[in-house]
C-alpha cells in the first residue's frame, strides 16, 4: 500500500457511518463478527506496539549519533561496539510483533474468505439453496455394513489363524456401502511373506439363507451338521453375472462350488480356506472376475467374495511407507491445502464410519486419530479419499508364542489399560467413550492440529474455543465430546444412532451444501 493508498482508507468517510456496521454483522454471524472485532482490535494494538518499538529504537540511535555522523554510520559504528548487542535484542522483539502481526492479518484473512464463500452461497437460485439431507436409506445400510464388516474380519481372522506369514495388515475403506451386497473395498498387506505384494480388493458380503444348503461350501456344512434343518426356500443369493474361469485348483483336490445362474449357467466359485497360499490367490493378477469366497457360518451366514480393484502393487509401490496416519495431515498448512468445504467433507465421513464400524473390530471402542490413515498423494484433497481403518491380524501360532513368552504380562497389561480408561471415565464424566473419541478427532479436525486424546482437560478447553469451520460445527463437537444428544448413552441403540445422525450427519451436510452448492453426482 503506498502513501495515496493509506491516505483513501485513513480518509474514508463511511468508516464512522452507521450503515457499515450493520452491513459487516450481516455479511458475519455473531460469533464471526465479535472475532473480527478482536482480531481488528488485536492488530490495532500489534501495530501502535510495534511503531512504539521503532520510535524507541529510532530515539536511542539519535542519543548515539555523533556529530555530524549520518544515521547510517552510527548504525554501522554501534553495530561494531558492545552497544551492537542491545540492537540485535531489539530486532529479535520487532521480529515477533511482526510474526504476531502477520497471525493476526491470516486469521482476519480466513474470516473474510468464510464471509465470502457464505455470501456466494446466498447469491445462488433459490431451487439450489435448499440443503438436501442425506437419503435415509443411507442410515438404514449402517446397520447391514457393521454385521457384515464384522463377519469380514472373522473370516479373515479363521483363513490366516492357521498361517505360517508373520502377519496381515487389512485396511478396510470407510466408503462401504449396500447395493445388491454389501460393498467393500480393502487393502492386504502380507508382511514377511515370499510374494512381496500389496493387493487393493472389493469384498462383496450377502447373507445366505440358511435353507439353502446347497450353496454352503464343506467346510459350512460341517460346521452346521448338528443344526436342526429348516423348510426350503426359494434362492435369495443374487452373485455377479460375471463368469469365474475354472483353473488349476480344483484339479488340485481343493474346494470349488458351481453356483447357478440366470440362463441355465453355472459359475464357479473357489472356497479361499481351502488354498495352500491365501495371500498368492488373493495377490495373483488374473482376467477373472471372481477371486474366491470365505464363508462365515453362525446366526447369519455371511458369504463374502472376493474381487480384483486393480491391478496388484508391488510394496515399493503402496506398503507401509505409503500408509500415512490421520494425525500427520494435521502437519500439512490448511490454507494452502484444503477448503472449509473439504473440512466439514472429512468430519461428516468420520461420524458416518463410526456409525458403520462402531461395535466391530474394526474400530474400538477408545480409539484415536492414529487408527486411521490414508494412502499417500501428491495432492492432499485427493488423500481423503483413501481414508480406511486398519486391524493387524495375527496367526494362532505367533500370538501364542507371544503368550507363552509373557502370557500374565500381556493379561496384567491389558488389565490395567482397561481399569485406567474405566477410571478416566468416571473422573471426568466421559458418558460414550466411542463418541468421545470421535468428539477429539472433529476438534482437531476443527483446530487443524493435534491434541492428546487423554489429555481431557486440555481436550475441553480447544473445544471452548473458536475455528474457522464455526461455532455450529463446535456445538456439534460438543454434543460428540458429551454424548448430548438426549437418548442415553449406549450407541448399540438404534436412537441415539439415529440422533447422531440427524445431529451430526444432517447437520454438516447441510453446512456443506450451503458453503459449496452443486449435484451430489459430481463428487462421485
């Protein structure tokens, strides 16, 4: 800004006129528009500190200039004397009134672009300015992703519990959802294992009728030979129309079952259990559509087949190094890397992955940021993405070295983590601690940066304050932070879920689509 510049905003004769100041609380929100006082506030003060600064400074070196010396050369010659030392003191003080200075001008910039993006909003057509809530049958499929993201697990579990690998990483996509099955996408990593691969998966689970006998594979049928039978039933199972080609395994003495198909057709299906090498089958590049099947019997019989999702990666392509913790986007600036629009996006996704994976061994019931992660990109909007919760599986054998190793330290250890998170409940009030968890991770979301989980106190306190994303989005955070939502505690109840989404998933939709108006399809 130059002198004539400074002299127009000095000079302005409608900074005292009424009508500004109502203007500027309608364009803000309450809470938006006391900020914006403060902040003004705030740099009025930074900026008369800092001229005070640079007047005292400009005093002291008149006070050493010597006469007929130029200012220059007093600086020059105190710069080269002990009084030089006072000076670099000096610069270090101006230099954190600027930082100072220069924190508050990006908070005020940050309000002024939320005022804007709102301002936008409103200037839309009136047919587009109406928030569409979520569809309910999205909450409806909540219920149908948990038992079958459950029964995935003990499937995963029971094929790997009698493998010789050292372990599995299983990372399951969040963005699980119901079409004609459940639809999941995973991420296997083999780690010790001779085919060194990384394979992306779609799991599609479906329930089997438990009449319909024919379509259990043995090793089904033998863990159901002692239940009473039940009358037939017309075959409610719909599979992909795809057909499987046969190979070598079924020459090989292990299990295939052909399935009937619309048209007097009949695909193959190959019973993974029953594979020398899960982790090859499940790795091995093929033109197939169907990888193969794990069936989970019980109350419910869960058949669960496995797709290609691309093609496999080499580790040096997607492994561990390629997995990045939750947590470590909060390092990221967010206003160079994500809009509000794309925060609010995130927190809406983690409420719906907890109403999903609550209750299931995907996610615990204390569990952080930590526990989920994405897959590297280069832009970090298209990371978010890839978000997925991960679980280690563990063969039988090397959990029970691990016992025998140290099996009362192990039971003491989980023990004692267990009473003192009981302990911390009581202390401090903590009604749901799933909720809580997730009422941390939407505050930091909220603040952009990291807080300790446990720290309960410093927790409460971040969640009084204001962020960019609004005082709406912290009253939401509260209600996760206090389980407040009027219907009890136990989150295995379908209406405190239900008001978790209405509260929650409804909430940030509607903050969504009036920051960012457009068709739900161009997301997809």
């Amino acid at each position: 800004m130059d002198d004539s510049e400074g002299g127009n905003v000095t000079d302005f004769v409608q900074w005292d006129h009424p009508g500004l100041e109502k203007h500027l609380q309608e364009a803000l929100e309450s809470h938006a528009y006391e900020a914006c006082q403060a902040l003004f506030e705030n740099i009025g003060t930074k900026i008369e500190s800092l001229n005070d600064a640079l007047d005292q400074f400009e005093h002291d070196l008149t006070t050493q200039q010597q006469t007929g010396e130029r200012l220059e050369d007093t600086t020059k010659r105190l710069g080269r004397l002990r009084d030089g030392v006072r000076i670099s003191f000096d610069k270090e003080e101006y230099e954190k009134l600027i930082g100072e200075l220069r924190n508050s001008i990006t908070d005020l910039k940050t309000l002024r672009e939320q005022a804007a993006e709102k301002q936008k909003a409103k200037k839309q057509p009136t047919s587009g300015q109406c928030a569409r809530k979520p569809p309910a049958k999205e909450f409806s499929s909540y219920r149908a992703i948990r038992r079958a993201s459950k029964a995935l697990h003990e499937a995963l579990v029971t094929a790997w519990s009698s493998s010789d690998a050292a372990r599995h990483r299983v990372g399951l996509f969040v963005d699980a959802r119901v079409e004609k099955e459940v639809l999941m996408d995973l991420i296997v990593l083999c780690v010790g294992h001779a085919s060194d691969k990384c394979v992306r998966l779609q799991v599609r689970s479906e329930t089997l009728d438990c009449a319909d006998s024919s379509l259990l594979t043995p090793t089904s049928l033998l863990a159901d030979s002692n239940s009473s039978g039940c009358p037939r039933k017309r075959q409610k199972v719909h599979f992909s129309s795809s057909t499987c080609s046969e190979d070598s395994r079924a020459s090989d003495g292990t299990s295939s079952l052909q399935l009937p198909r619309a048209g007097g057709e009949r695909c193959t299906t190959f019973d993974l259990r029953t594979s020398r090498d899960m982790c090859s089958e499940l790795a091995r590049q093929r033109k197939v559509s169907c990888i193969g099947h794990i069936d989970t019997p019980g109350q419910e019989t869960f058949r669960h087949s496995f797709y290609p999702c691309g093609l496999s990666m080499p580790r040096n392509l997607i492994g561990p190094s390629n997995l990045m913790p939750m947590d470590e986007i909060l390092s990221h600036s967010i206003d160079r890397s994500l809009t509000v629009v794309e925060q609010l996006r995130l927190a809406r996704t983690l409420v719906v992955a907890v109403l999903k994976f609550h209750s299931t061994p995907w996610l615990g019931e204390y569990w952080r940021i930590q526990d989920l992660s994405f897959l590297r990109e280069a832009d970090l909007s298209g990371c978010l993405k890839t978000l997925h919760v991960g679980v280690e599986v563990v063969p039988r054998q090397h959990f029970q070295k691990q016992m025998e190793a140290g099996i009362d330290g192990v039971r003491i250890s989980n023990m004692a983590s267990c009473q003192s998170i009981r302990e911390a409940q009581r202390t401090f009030g903590i009604r749901n601690l799933t909720l809580h968890s997730l009422g941390v991770v939407l505050l930091q979301i909220g603040c952009w940066s990291r807080i300790p989980a446990d720290d309960v106190e410093r927790v409460r306190r971040f969640s009084e304050q204001n962020t960019r994303l609004g005082s709406k989005y912290m009253d939401l955070t509260q209600k996760c932070l206090e389980c407040d939502f009027g219907y009890g505690k136990d989150l295995n109840k379908s209406q405190l879920q239900k008001a978790i989404y209405d509260n929650l998933v409804c909430e940030l939709e509607t903050m969504i689509m009036s920051l960012d108006i457009r068709d739900e399809d161009e997301d997809e």
